[in-house]
C-alpha cells in the first residue's frame, strides 16, 4: 500500500501526502497540524576521546528546530510579498483563474466550478479574510509566484503550527 502525494495543479510541486492528517474543512481546504522537528547535529565517532577541558555546551553545531511539513516538502516561505489582504487577493485571483482554465480542461462542468468557486469565496470571507494577520505564507519549491500559496497559522493553543491548503486543485499521485 503506498503513499499518496498531493501536487499543486497550477506548479506541479509537491504540497503534502496523506502520511499526515488531513482534515477537511467545508470540502474546501485541508488543515494539515505540524510539529517542530530536530535536524542536523549529526555525530560521527572517529575514534577520538571528548577532552575532559571541553565542556559540553548542551546544543551541537549544526542543530535547528524545522517545521516537519515545510521540511518534508521543501516548501519556502513567502516573506515581505503580501503585506495587505489587498495584494494577497490579487495574486489568489490570479491562481484561481489558473486553476478554473485547468478544470476546464479536465472536463469539470460549469456548474461543478460554479459550486467550487462559491465555496471558495465563502471559506475565504469567513476564514481567511479575519484571520488573514495572523498568516505566515509558503508555496511549493518552485517558488511559482502564480502557484497556490500555503497558509500556516496556530491553533488556539498558541503552539500548535497547522497550515490551510486549497483541497480541489491538488492533484493526487501515488507512489
């Protein structure tokens, strides 16, 4: 039984796999919760003993706490680029219309993108909109500026990292 892997449509980059819990909110997006992870740091014995005049400072040379999604799927984050709701919704246009051409060319009727993009604009005005300050953004390893862009926030907890994912234009491979 293999993985399965979701690719943005619009850039083909690898976003998520379902090796992590997708839950589905409103069939519109997916939250995915993340969690900080060790990498780095890695120890090779040679065979040489530690000096006793050493001490040992607790942190290894080369260790940093990654998100295990932006880890996992070489996501890059967006930083400086939408400063206001404004010039986010531009380039969320942007990608709509992108995808909207694609589904069309799958074969979705009318009424299929209709209902998709009414779904759309409601998680957006209801979610996103409100929320949108406390946004980091990310996007796939392209670094496509027309691709889709991953929102990551907190949940009410405050440590919990969990990023929002556009659910209808992934594409899901198996492997």
């Amino acid at each position: 039984m293999g993985m399965t892997v979701y690719t943005d449509l619009v850039s083909g980059d690898e976003l998520i796999s379902d090796s992590f819990d997708l839950i589905d909110k409103e069939d519109v997006v997916y939250e995915v919760d993340c969690s900080m992870i060790t990498k780095g740091g890695e120890t090779f014995n040679t065979g040489a003993n530690a000096s006793a005049e050493e001490a040992d400072e607790g942190v290894e040379d080369g260790v940093q706490q990654v998100n295990n999604v932006v880890h996992s799927f070489r996501l890059e984050k967006v930083e400086g680029v939408y400063p206001t709701l404004k010039d986010y919704q531009n380039q969320f246009k942007v990608y709509l219309k992108k995808v909207v051409a694609l589904f069309k060319e799958e074969g979705k009727s009318e009424e299929e993108i209709k209902a998709w993009q009414t779904k759309v604009q409601n998680y957006f005005v209801k979610v996103i909109k409100p929320n949108f300050k406390h946004y980091d953004f990310y996007t796939g390893e392209s670094m496509n500026h027309e691709a889709m862009l991953l929102l990551l926030n907190y949940r009410e907890d405050g440590v919990t990292p969990f990023f929002t994912i556009w659910k209808h234009p992934l594409k899901a491979v198996k492997v």
